[in-house]
C-alpha cells in the first residue's frame, strides 16, 4: 500500500490521571490543513537479560512512542492557544478595527493533546484506500518563526513544528497508535471523531 496524499489533521485535548492518559476533552478539533506529516520512533529499549550466553528475556516496557512533525498550511489560533497554554485576546485599535492574539508571559504550560489525520493510500491500482492514523497523547514543542519580505515572487512560509509522542504506560489503557484501513474518507475522519469521543 503507496502513500498519494494526507487530509485533515485534527486534535483533543488529552485528560491526564497520575501522568496517564484517561480520556479526552472540549470536541475534536481541526489543527489547520496538511501539507506533511511524518512519524520518527522512538529506540526500543528492550534492555535484554543475558543468561546461558545468550539472551533470555527482553524488556520492551519502553519501546513505543516517538517524535511527530508536522507541517500545515497554518496553525489555527484556537490550535494554538490549546497546544500551548494560551489564551485568545481580543484587541481593538482605531475605535472600530478589531483583532485577536496572544500575551506571552513565560509561564505557559503545552497541553497534551490526541492527534489523527487520514492517509490516501493506493494498492491494487486503486487510490480508494485510506487509513486513519491515531496518536494518542502528543506534547509539541512550540512551532520556530520565519519572516520574509515580499519578492517578485511568493515564498510560502508555512509553521513546521514537532511533538513527543508517548507511548506504553503513559496512554494507560489506551493504545499509544492506532492505524485503520477504510474505503473511505468519510468513514476515516468518522472513526477518529468516535475515538476523540469515546
């Protein structure tokens, strides 16, 4: 099964217990509109016990987990409050011209969210195969800014940024990944949506 494409990438905020993952709160959101997206996993840690002059036992209590980057079109100002722990002010200048933005104080805390977003994949000479891809507890490092002035030509500048994805006991009960295969779109962001609401 070939990757063609990448829809949609959207996010919940994740609940928290005893430093595991219990649920997820406020809806499914949309992050913004995907450009790229790619998984790097972490080593496995499987700390092997040696007996006999071979091994005997593996530990692979750590493997699981990894670092997420992705690329978007933009970040969406609500995204970006809630992955890093800002609030959405308004602003009004000229007595009738508003805006909105952020007061950085120093002191703000990244939230851990769930994150999912569909593949298009083509087998069989077929492109109506997509997965939906889950990771379900992602902390991201806030996104680094470029500013470039207006040539002859548009350079987009579109926000790179990437998480730390947990894996084993930090999802409790949950699984650290999930990636299904449906027929359709639809039924992908259908199930990612039942997953961010369970």
């Amino acid at each position: 099964m070939a990757g063609i494409g990448l829809y949609g990438v959207y996010y919940a905020k994740a609940s928290i217990s005893d430093g595991a993952l219990t649920g997820y709160t406020g809806g499914i959101k949309t992050m913004g509109k995907a450009i790229s997206a790619s998984f790097e996993p972490a080593a496995a840690n499987e700390n092997p016990l040696y007996a006999n002059n071979g091994i005997a036992e593996k530990d692979a209590a750590g493997g699981g987990g990894g670092t997420l980057t992705l690329t978007l079109d933009r970040l969406t100002e609500d995204a970006y409050a809630d992955l890093y722990g800002l609030t959405v002010k308004a602003a009004t200048v000229l007595t009738d011209v508003g805006g909105s933005g952020f007061d950085y104080g120093g002191d703000e805390i990244g939230n851990d969210v769930g994150v999912a977003f569909v593949k298009w994949n083509q087998e069989n000479n077929s492109r109506a195969v997509y997965q939906a891809v889950i990771f379900s507890r992602v902390l991201f490092n806030a996104p680094s800014d470029s500013y470039q002035t207006l040539g002859e030509s548009v350079e987009w500048q579109t926000p790179e940024f990437s998480g730390t994805v947990s894996g084993g006991a930090a999802t409790g009960s949950l699984p650290w990944k999930k990636a299904y295969t449906f027929p359709t779109q639809e039924a992908c962001i259908a199930f990612i949506t039942n997953y961010f609401s369970a």
